[in-house]
C-alpha cells in the first residue's frame, strides 16, 4: 500500500498539536483516506485502554477514551502510542512500551534507554504504514528542547529516522508567536530546518487583516510558507492531556449541582471530569494546592499514580477534615481507581510500586483494604450501576492496586463477569476502579441524581465530541489550503484525494508549493 506521512510539530506545549492532528485526520477521513494517528512518546498521565488490552495515551485513542483515533473512525492500538511516560515523582516515571508497563526509570536512566525504544517507536510506526494510507504523526512538548535533542525519538529524531516533513504551529494566544516560529526553526539543525514545509498559526482572534503584515515578514524571514491560521473556536472542547484549568467562573444565579475534584499532585485520567465541566447543571470544581476548599454537594476523589503519596498530600491540605465535615452534613462523596482505594482502610505498597512509602493508613470510611501489585489491570468492560439497578454503563480499568474487604460485599457496579467497587451503607459513599464513568449519558444522569441533582437536561457527551470533531476539521478547510498542503506531503497524489475549498489567505503564496 502506497503511503504518506506528515509530523505536526509544536514550539511549545499546547501549542495545537494534538487539535491539528485530529482535525487534519478527520479532514483526510472525509476524503475516503484511510489515516491513523501516531504520537511516537507521549508523557502524560492520562491514558486509555486499547480492545487489545494495552494502554496508550488517551489522546490517541477512541469512543469513551476518544480523539484522534475517533477523528479516523479507527479503533486504536497500542502502535499509536508506542511509548508512554506516566510520572511517579519529579525525576521518574513508569516506562509503557507497546501497551505494557516494563519498567519505573529515572530521567537519566531513560534517556540511555531511547535506542531500545526508538526500535519500539520504528516497529510501530512501520505497522501502521504498512495499514493506512496516511500516518499523521503528533510530536512532544517543543521541537526545540535542546537539552532532549540527544537521541531524540518525539520530534525531529523521530522525522529524521522516517525522512517526513513536519508542520510547526505555534499559539498566538500565548503572545510572541512570530518569536516562537523563528526561534524554533533556527534552533534547528540544518537538515531539520529543511524538512520543515510550513507554519501554522493557532488561536487567532480579531481581523486577519492586521496579522498579513507580521505572515509576510515571517515568510521572508524563513523562506517558509504560513499554511494557514486557525482562529480562537468559542465552546469548543477537546480533552486536554494534562491540563488543568483551576480557575472558575460560576454564575451565582443558577442553582447547580457543586462538584468539587482536588488536583492531587500526580492526578490521573482528569479528563473523568470532563463530561461534567460541560453539564450546564454542574458546576466543577478543581482545588489546587493553597486553594480554599469550597462547600460541595459531591467530592470526588480522583485517580492517582502515587496513591500514597496523594493521600498525603491530601492530609497536609486539610482535605481529611474538609471531608469528614462534608459527609457529617449528608454530602455525597466518590472514588475512582485511585481515589477508590484512598476510601479504603489501608493501602500498601509492599514492592515499591509507586513509591517508597510501603505502607499507609488511608481514610477509613469503607472496610477494606488495598495491595499495589506489579502487574496491571487493563481492560474495557462493561456492566449496570448498582445504584439503580439496571442503568447500563461501559468504562475501563487502569490499576495495580487489589481491593478486598466487606465493603466489596455491596459492590457500586455489577460487569458482566464479576462485581466492582462498593457502596456505603448509608449510600453516601460510591467508589469504583472503571474510568469514563460519566461519558455514558444514561450513568451520567443517574450518578448526579445519586449526587442529588433532582431535574435532568444532561447533554450527549459522545456527541458533543463528535461534532466539535467535525467543527474542528470544518474550520481546518475553511482556513488551510489542505489540498496544497496534501499535494506538497504527497507530488505525486498516490494515496490521497482532494476537494476544493476557499482559503482564508489572499493569495496562494501562503501555502506550499
């Protein structure tokens, strides 16, 4: 099968990789091509299952974990994410090649190990081509991390190794972006500036007209063509890989559901939450470290890489005192995966898993207890909430951890081979190991009754990301020359199939020829 590929490249972090990665995916979708997306090493601690039982990074994965590989319409697999770093402590990280957890590592430590990993990433990515027609790739952090270059496998390393040409994009939100794009490109070695084809300006806001001076000068400056400039989309949502905004605007005059989350400082899979940030019941809460703690009408306690660790954390920030105060009121309180087990009366950490912590007392308000185990738990599955009965609900499961104890004899959800979770008997208390729990509008509905939202308007979230995927491709062929852009990546128009549109540029000098 013939094929192309194309790496997006950032000059920071956030910059726009991951939402020009999708939407270029969905774009060539349309077109009848059939694409995957790749992201050689990811470090985040949001992640996914895959239908093969390992985990990739959740930008890359699909349906209840979605965004690129829902941007193909594909399943995803682990060859998407062949290398995934999951912070443990400031220095380390546990080390995921190809699905599975091998290893914790130190930074210098990895950065001896990338040979054996850019073999893993090769492996990978030589699959993927050999299935798709396009390969679009999604680099790291910044092209420009001189202290990384060195056996680099997440951005120019990788492009070197394949000979693909990349598209840098910057955030013009951010300010200084003309500085971003020139400092970036010369950076650069001299063949990883050649390979460079292009620019794309994300976040724009205001007349386009007042920004033609600054494109024009920037491609004299480079030699290089400005592919397009995507503007600020208002309400649009994608999930985010490890960002956390902890700033809220609420709007006093509406009586909605508080839900209040605490940003532990190794929180994982936070994009839980998501499907609730966008509940125009609901307002969400995160509390940062130093962050007064408000009143609540749930607590959710969220997962955790470091589970004991985060557990001191929360004792240090008052979050023990604040919750026993909450539950004395009659306020709802949840778990998941992490915060699962912190509800629990022990944890322990006999082999170091996640720390050097053997053992802790956690919070005592279910009767069991938790063992951290070194091989993971990783599936998809599915079931009904106990909390009804019968309100169906799908999820995944991403944990070392092993629960037992009498509070697991009135379980929160029943899968289709065995039980999960518990609830408190005074039916104040729910925890559970599956992620993606509110992604499913049915259990969504019933767990915020549960949390006492009394009338319901709950939106689809699976299809409110389906149609800002949709938006996000339509605002790409309004504001890029896609088809130049495709006819540069692809002369010869083997493996790809165009459509006209209208450019936002006043010229065709603004794209690659």
């Amino acid at each position: 099968m013939s094929s192309f590929t194309l790496m997006i490249q950032g000059t920071t972090s956030d910059a726009g990789k991951t939402v020009l990665v999708a939407g270029l995916c969905r774009a060539l979708t349309r077109r009848g091509v059939r694409v995957a997306p790749f992201k050689p090493q990811n470090m985040a601690l949001n992640s996914a299952v895959t239908s093969d039982g390992g985990e990739i990074g959740r930008a890359q994965a699909v349906q209840a974990q979605a965004v690129q590989a829902q941007a193909c319409m594909i399943e995803p697999s682990t060859d998407m994410n062949p290398v995934l770093l999951k912070p443990n402590s400031d220095i380390g990280a546990q080390v995921i090649i190809q699905g599975k957890a091998l290893t914790e590592m130190d930074a210098t430590d990895f950065h001896d190990y990338k040979t054996v990993a850019m073999s893993a990433v090769l492996e990978s990515y030589r699959r993927l081509s050999e299935c798709y027609e396009a390969v679009i790739v999604e680099g790291a952090g910044s092209s420009a991390e001189i202290n990384l270059r060195d056996k680099d496998i997440a951005n120019m390393g990788f492009a070197e190794a394949v000979d693909c040409p990349v598209i840098l994009v910057a955030d013009i939100d951010r300010g200084g972006v003309f500085a971003h794009l020139v400092g970036t490109l010369e950076l650069l070695s001299e063949s990883e500036q050649q390979r460079v084809i292009g620019f794309v300006i994300n976040k724009f806001r205001g007349d386009i007209a007042l920004l033609y001076p600054g494109l024009e000068w920037l491609q004299r400056r480079t030699g290089k063509p400005v592919i397009g400039v995507l503007p600020y989309l208002q309400g649009f949502h994608l999930e985010a890989e490890d960002a956390i905004s902890c700033q809220q605007v609420l709007d006093p005059s509406k009586d909605n559901l508080r839900v209040v989350v605490p940003v532990l400082p190794r929180i994982s899979n936070h994009t839980d939450f998501d499907p609730l940030r966008l509940h125009p019941q609901v307002d969400l809460i995160f509390v940062g470290p130093g962050q007064k703690i408000p009143a609540a009408d749930l607590i959710i306690l969220p997962g955790s890489k470091s589970v004991i660790c985060d557990l001191q954390w929360l004792r240090e920030n008052d979050w023990e005192q604040v919750i026993q105060k909450h539950l004395r009121y009659g306020g709802k309180l949840m778990g998941i995966c992490g915060g699962f087990q912190m509800l629990g009366n022990r944890i322990n950490d006999p082999m170091q898993i996640e720390g050097k912590i053997k053992e802790a007392k956690a919070l005592g308000l279910l009767d069991m207890s938790t063992s951290l185990k070194p091989e993971k738990q990783l599936r998809r599955t599915s079931g009904s909430l106990r909390l009804d009965g019968n309100t169906p609900i799908n999820g995944y499961e991403i944990h070392a951890g092993v629960s037992s104890g009498p509070a697991l004899l009135r379980p929160a959800i029943q899968l289709s081979d065995q039980s999960d979770g518990a609830i408190s008997e005074d039916n104040q208390i729910f925890g559970t190991y599956l992620h993606g729990l509110f992604n499913n509008h049915e259990a969504c509905e019933s767990l915020l009754k549960w949390a006492g939202l009394t009338s319901m308007d709950t939106p689809d979230y699976e299809a409110r990301r389906e149609q800002d995927i949709n938006r996000l491709a339509d605002e790409l062929e309004q504001h890029l020359n896609l088809a130049k852009l495709f006819e540069a990546v692809d002369p010869d128009n083997t493996a790809l199939r165009f459509s006209a549109h209208q450019t936002a540029f006043p010229s065709d000098d603004t794209v690659p020829h």
